[in-house]
C-alpha cells in the first residue's frame, strides 16, 4: 500500500524483489533441467535400442550400375564380400583397444554417448543422423543400448558389422583379406592398421594414409595404457598386407568403385548405409567408353615399370564422367594417378588466358608479348619449355601453339598471380590437394600461404580429373557443372534417396563469359587434331625434370562440344624422369577420342 509520501513501500524494501528474482530464477532452473529430462523420457520410451546379438548377420548387397543399366560390380558379404561373426572371447584384447584408440578411447567407461556406441546404432540401423533431431534419436538409442547390453556384446556387434575395406565386413573377415590370419592371431601393428581403415576404408590401399592412421592408433594405445612404450617401439614400420583379390571386376575399375563410393559418401551415404539398404548405384560410366579408354591407356609401353597412365573423360554439357582410368593394378597398391595432383606445365596456360582476359578485356589472339628466353619477370630468369623461341613480338595465339612459357609466365605477372589462382578455382580446379600424402591449399608455394608468378608455368599441382574439369567448363561456354560419378541412389522400396538432377550444386552455372570461353577456344584449335578433320581444341606439353633433358610429366588435354578428355603420363608415386615426351599422352588421348567420337556427328564450336 501507499503511505501519505506516495512512497512505493516494496522499494523500500530490496529484498523482497530479490526473493521474487529468485523465484523466477529457480522456476527458470527447473523448467531447463525438466525439458530434456522429459523430451529424454519421451524419446527413450518411444525408440528400441538395436540387438547386437541379432544383426550381427544381417547381409545386404550394394549394386552399382553402368550409364546404359548394366551391372557394373556387386558389394557386400553375400556376392563378393566375406563376413565370419566370432565371439567377443575370440577377438584378443590388442584387437578390442586398438579399436577404442581409433574410434573411441572412452567406450569402456562412457554410458553409451561415445563413437562404437553410436557407430553401432547407425550400423544396425542404417540411419546416418544429419539432422539434430536425427542425432538426438541416435544418442537416446545409444544411451539404451548402453543400458541394457555389456560393453563386451556391444563391442562384438560393432566389430561383426563394421566395414574394413576390401569387402571385408567384421574384424574377421578383415583379419583373413590384409593379413591372412585369424583375428586371434593378430598382433599390435596387424589390429592398428586394421583399426585405421574403419575411418575411410575405401583408402586402404593408400599407404600414405595407412600409415598415418596405423601410427596415431599405436601411439593412442600407448597412451592409455593398453601397449607399452617398448612395444610400441618393434614396430617402426606399418605391417604389409597381402595383396588383395580384385575378384571379378578389372582391375583397372576397382579405382572406379573406390570414386563413386566416396562421392556417394560425400552426398551422406556411406559404405555402410549404402549396404544396410541394399542400394542400388547408378553411374555415369560408359561401358563401351569404359573399355576405349583402357585400351587407349594402356597402350603405353614403358621400360620404367613405375610409369602409368590416367585418362578422364567428362560430358561437358552435363557434367558426367563417361571413363576413368587411374591405373589397372591396384594390387600393387599404387596410387589412382587420376586423382593425383601433378604439374600441368603448359596445358594450364589457357587458365592464364582466361585469367588474363578477365582482367583485361582488351587481350585477345592478337596481343602480343616477348616469346624469346631466358628473360627475367619479376627478377626471376624464365625459359621456354625445350629452348624454345617465339621472338621478341609473339602473338597470344602463337604462344598459345607453341607453349611458350615465358608469354604466359609475363601475363601472370601483370595480373598477378592470385587472379589465374582464382580463375582456375572458378573453371573446377579444385581448392584442395593432396600432394605428398597430405592435403592442403591447391596453388600455392610450399608454405601454404602465397601463389607465385611460377603458377603461370603449371607450376603447382593438380589432378587430372581437375584438368578435365577445367576444359569442359571451357567446352561448355563458360559454364561450370560439376563432374560426377552417381546419377542416383535407389534405396528400400525402390525409392530415389538421391537424384544428381535434384542436386542444387549440381545445377551448371554461367562462371565465364561465353565470349571470353571462346577466345580459349579459338586459342586451341590448332593443338593436337582428330581423325576426318574434326574440330577440336586440344593443348599438350610436358614439364621438365629440373635442369635434366628428361620430362616428369606429359599431358594431353582436350575437347569437342561432346566430350573432353585429359590424359597424363609420368611416375605413378614419385617426381621422377621419364623419357616419355608429349607424343605418348597425346597418342592415348587421339586413340580414345578418336574411337569414342568414330560415330557420332562432328559438332562445331
């Protein structure tokens, strides 16, 4: 009530209004701790918790399709695969914490919210949680699943229903395809590197990878007591496997399987949710494309045994991969040489024309730069590729046909190098690399940080697919599409989980103008030439190995409005000479192109 003073009598008084604060206060507490403990009731009571014991021997096949319907290759334990379910007491305890290192190194103390646990219920499941509400669901069933089975059976059940590479499903069967033995014969190093592979089993050939994965296992079981530091130290070097069984597939295409499985996975769709839906993988391949281009690749005869071939071959209109050849022995382990990152040398020089055109609408065919050598750019001596000489006033469009290196190295340096790095990121080259085994920032110096005027020499790695990428957008009149592999995934019920022509990033989009596009064009139509004529636009060249008279690498790349196509050749693991020249690409490229294009109209730019 009010006094005579008109004076508010509750302030007056501070503490009651700290009371009524309180108040709220604890009501708020409560209200926030009430919600997910009611939302978790909710949820625990409406969802099952998967039983290890139950789908431990579930078996589902994933089928991958050619462009024209026909079955490419068959995966999963019952066509192709192999899956032997043991018991918890047959998998030794070196196995058991070389998997809690890799995939989670508190699964014997946690209550059900850490990796195996949830990595089992998405194996058993099918589900991959994207979505938090997803996610929530996910983690209810592991905390149920916790409750009511024992960290021996929950263990058991992820290790009988795991992926390991090389249609390996369970530690067993992954136990008998690396290393020929039981899992119970297993030792330290075997139980990492098989540990390892569980992240991305489709790079378990990659030795780089391997390794590194093998490495961080032992050292995290060293570090929670599970192998000692002198055990530890027998093993400086990973195990080798056996060599694997290509079954009834090529060899050449098993690199193909490797690409569409990791493009399905980076559309959401691992190897295991594919194989939980029995799923069904339509492709981009051409069969008959297919079986050119490995003919056409492995027309290369070599006296190094380390030098191989790669070819890709894309749609430019639609973005399709129609062939892939990234080597035909994967046995050997090699790496797949379409997707290793290489100097391009002078086929990255229409990537600094573009770049050049863009920020100076004024270049064209006509322009004309010093084509002698050696000169200095930038207070750097550059040289032609071969000793080559264009003369002190050379035309774009002649140093274009000669691969004159020190026209483009100077354009590059007018621009700056940063905007022939942003003008191939825009054509498709892709923003990263691996080179060396790691993976980082594409065009740019050793340091990670900077791109140098060297850039305009094809200076900096990249992969064939990325070249080939690069092209069609030229193909295509400036417009981007991206290269893929899946057309569309068809899971239970017969239903379209994914559908490339629904994908928004899949949409091509105008990145350069067409008139620019066509300058690039028209500055490669007198580059290698097709049988009957033909128009085409093609650039080949090869990169020296240092000062030496011998290559490191040679190139082919090149288009019709139908297709375009990249070919490298050089070593498959290391920078090395090779005598190889720019005639052995540009042979494969003519013999596949050519037998690719033998009916189908000739089509003008």
């Amino acid at each position: 009530m009010r006094g005579l003073s008109g004076v508010n009598e509750e302030a007056t008084h501070p503490d009651i209004n700290w009371r009524r604060v309180r108040r709220i206060g604890y009501v708020v507490a409560a209200v926030i701790v009430a919600v997910p403990l009611i939302a978790f009731g909710i949820t625990y009571a409406a969802v099952g918790a998967p039983d290890p014991k139950a789908v431990a021997d579930q078996q589902q096949t994933v089928t991958l399709f050619y462009a024209d319907g026909s079955v490419m290759t068959t995966i999963g334990p019952s066509t192709g695969g192999t899956r032997t379910v043991v018991r918890i007491e047959q998998i030794p305890p070196v196995v058991r914490h070389a998997v809690e290192a890799a995939e989670d190194e508190g699964f014997e103390t946690n209550i059900g919210q850490g990796g195996i646990s949830t990595q089992f219920v998405r194996l058993a499941t099918g589900e991959d949680a994207q979505s938090p509400p997803q996610q929530w669901v996910q983690l209810v069933r592991a905390i149920k699943l916790g409750q009511q089975q024992s960290k021996d059976d929950i263990l058991a059940g992820y290790l009988n229903l795991v992926y390991l590479g090389r249609g390996a499903y369970g530690i067993q069967a992954a136990a008998q395809a690396y290393f020929g033995k039981d899992v119970g014969q297993l030792d330290a190093s075997e139980a990492a590197f098989l540990a390892g592979c569980i992240d991305q089993p489709a790079r378990d050939e990659d030795d780089k990878w391997t390794e590194q994965q093998w490495s961080h296992v032992l050292d995290r079981m060293v570090a929670n007591g599970w192998l000692g530091q002198d055990e530890r130290a027998r093993y400086p070097r990973p195990p080798k496997p056996i060599p694997p069984t290509s079954g009834s597939l090529p060899p050449a295409r098993t690199f193909i399987v490797r690409q569409v499985l990791a493009e399905a996975k980076e559309q959401g769709f691992d190897e295991d949710a594919l194989r939980h839906s029995g799923a069904q993988v339509h492709t981009t391949i051409d069969p008959k494309a297919q079986a050119m281009a490995e003919v056409a690749a492995q027309s290369l005869k070599s006296a190094d045994p380390d030098v191989g071939a790669a070819l890709v071959s894309i749609d430019p209109g639609t973005g399709a991969i129609v062939s892939w050849f990234g080597g035909d022995n994967p046995e050997q382990a090699m790496p797949d040489t379409a997707d290793t990152a290489a100097q391009p040398g002078p086929t990255f020089q229409p990537l600094v024309l573009m770049a050049a055109v863009r920020a100076n609408p004024q270049i064209n065919l006509s322009t004309q730069y010093n084509g002698t050598s050696p000169v200095v750019v930038g207070g750097v001596q550059v040289k032609n590729f071969g000793g080559a000489d264009c003369g002190p006033q050379c035309a774009v469009a002649d140093a274009m046909k000669n691969n004159t290196n020190t026209v483009f190295y100077k354009m590059t340096d007018d621009i700056g190098p940063s905007q022939v790095r942003n003008a191939a990121f825009t054509a498709g080259i892709a923003p990263t690399q691996i080179i060396g085994g790691k993976s980082g920032p594409a065009l740019v110096s050793s340091d990670g940080k900077q791109t140098a005027d060297i850039i305009g020499s094809g200076g900096y790695p990249v992969r064939p697919r990325d070249m080939a990428q690069a092209y069609a957008t030229f193909a295509a009149g400036g417009k981007y599409t991206p290269a893929h592999f899946i057309t569309s995934i068809i899971g239970t019920g017969g239903n379209a989980v994914y559908d490339v022509k629904a994908n928004p990033k899949s949409v091509p989009t105008q990145v350069f103008e067409p008139a620019q596009a066509q300058l690039v064009t028209q500055s490669l139509l007198s580059g290698p030439g097709l049988e009957g004529g033909r128009q085409v636009a093609s650039k080949a060249g090869a990169t020296e190995f240092l000062d030496s008279p011998d290559n490191s690498d040679a190139w082919a790349v090149g288009y019709t409005p139908q297709v375009v196509t990249a070919v490298w050749v050089g070593h498959r693991k290391d920078l090395a000479p090779m005598k190889e020249g720019v005639d052995v690409p540009t042979g494969i490229w003519q013999r596949y192109m050519n037998a690719y294009l033998r009916d189908k109209p000739a089509s003008q730019f």
